[in-house]
C-alpha cells in the first residue's frame, strides 16, 4: 500500500503519475498517427470496441502501479488486472483509452484515465486529453491542475445558462430527465467521451454531465470535479457505488438540485 498520509506524499505521487501519463499519451498519439489500431469487438457489439492500444495502455499503467505496490488492487476497462471486489483500502481505477469510438473513426476526443482511492473516498484523478496534449490532475488536497496551472472552484450557474453534455444514446430513447434538462439548458452537447466531456467542465465550457458511467469512466472524473466543487451523485441524491455502473450526474449545486427535482417530477 502507497503511503499517503500527508499532502507532499500525494504531490510527488501525484507528479509521478503525470509523468507516466504524459509519455503514454504521446506513444498514443504517435502510434495512432502511425498506422489504424488493431480493433476487435466486445460481445459482438460494433459500437463497442477494444484496441490493441487499449490493451498495451492498461498493461503499461498496471505495471507501472505495481512497481510502487505489488499488491494493487485495480478496476479497468479490459480484463487482466487483480480485480477489487471491495472499496476497502486503495483501489486504483484505470481506463486505458476512453471514448473509443472516436479513437478509431476519428482520432479525436478521447482520453487515457487513472484514478486511486482509498477506502472508498477519490483521492487523486488523471484525465489526459491525448489528442490536445492536456493532462487534468489533483484532486481535493491538493488542488485541480490543467498541466500546470491551477484551475478555479466552479461558479453556482443554474441550468438556465448551462451547457450540458448528455449520453447522445439516452436522450434519443427519451430517458428522463434527458430530454426535459436538454430543453431547459442553455445549449446540450454530445461527445462520446467521459474523460473529454469532463475536461469540458473543468475548464467552463460546461456545467453539467449526465451519462450512465462504469466505474473506469467516472473514477478520475469524480476525483477533479469533487476537487472543484462539483456534485458527483446519482440522481436520487445517493454516492456512486464506485463498483458498479451508474447514472451520474455531475453538476454544479444548483443544477443538481434542479435536475434531480425533474427526475422525481
């Protein structure tokens, strides 16, 4: 287990980890500018896919884990890892290519995700918008970067004036409040990405994000939005379980309260 007990240990952990970031998402980019990926289908689903890359990527990040502490725990996206099957302890959350439907169609608006936690609770997120070259990192502690400039705490705007990202899937099937908060927004916007549309609302390009997240696409997210003030729940006002999958609802605290009042509604 990796001492965390003050914040100059998260700091240089924290610095530590930006660093494999940062040199596995220039591979990325190189090797993706290179040649087209190796994709394969999860479950016979044509939207769903896997990538040789993300297979290296989370082979990479485990090992690079697992040179501070062999016994880590860890929840991905592709199969391999010593599973968590509890929160207890430290738990390290790994999402080796996010948004891959645009990776291969479009070679943009995807990212690479990392996140621990202990006992249940964020204590440090990575998101790297890999095609921008940006690396969002921090948490509570020690404060949210964008590289290295410190972001501010999230304005209180209600939904009136927002920009909100939504699940694209969920909105065309009438899931509510989906259609409901996209009426009443300023502006609605579908990326296909968690990590890219939570890098929107870090630096204020939006206000608020509602999807059903695994727990690789939400970890590291919920680690800098909770650093930045934004609610992290369920619409029913509940935690994430981190184990699962959940609607999430990330958003400033007067649009949570507005939109979970059009879910019971």
């Amino acid at each position: 287990m990796i001492k965390l007990s003050d914040k100059n240990q998260l700091i240089k952990l924290d610095e530590q980890v930006s660093s494999w970031m940062k040199r596995l998402a220039q591979q990325t980019k190189e090797e993706r500018q290179r040649q087209a990926p190796d994709v394969s289908y999860k479950n016979g689903d044509r939207r769903n896919l896997v990538t040789d890359l993300d297979r290296a990527n989370q082979r990479v990040l485990i090992e690079k884990v697992q040179s501070l502490d062999p016994e880590a725990r860890f929840v991905c996206e592709e199969a391999g890892e010593r599973r968590a099957t509890t929160m207890a302890g430290q738990v390290w959350f790994i999402d080796p290519i996010d948004g891959t439907l645009n990776f291969v169609l479009e070679d943009r608006d995807y990212a690479i995700m990392m996140a621990l936690y202990q006992d249940g609770e964020p204590v440090l997120g990575w998101i790297c918008d890999v095609p921008a070259g940006r690396l969002f990192h921090g948490g509570k502690q020690t404060g949210v970067y964008m590289d290295n400039q410190a972001l501010p705490v999230v304005k209180n705007q209600s939904l009136r004036d927002a920009v909100v990202i939504v699940s694209g899937r969920r909105l065309v099937v009438g899931e509510k409040p989906y259609g409901e908060m996209a009426l009443q927004a300023r502006a609605v916007r579908v990326i296909g990405s968690a990590g890219i549309s939570f890098t929107r609302l870090f630096t204020g390009s939006a206000q608020a994000y509602l999807s059903k997240l695994s727990p690789w696409d939400l970890a590291a997210g919920r680690a800098l939005a909770e650093g930045l003030g934004y609610q992290v729940k369920n619409l029913d006002g509940s935690l994430p379980n981190m184990l699962l999958s959940n609607s999430v609802l990330i958003a400033t605290n007067e649009i949570h309260r507005e939109i979970s009042k059009m879910a019971k509604d």
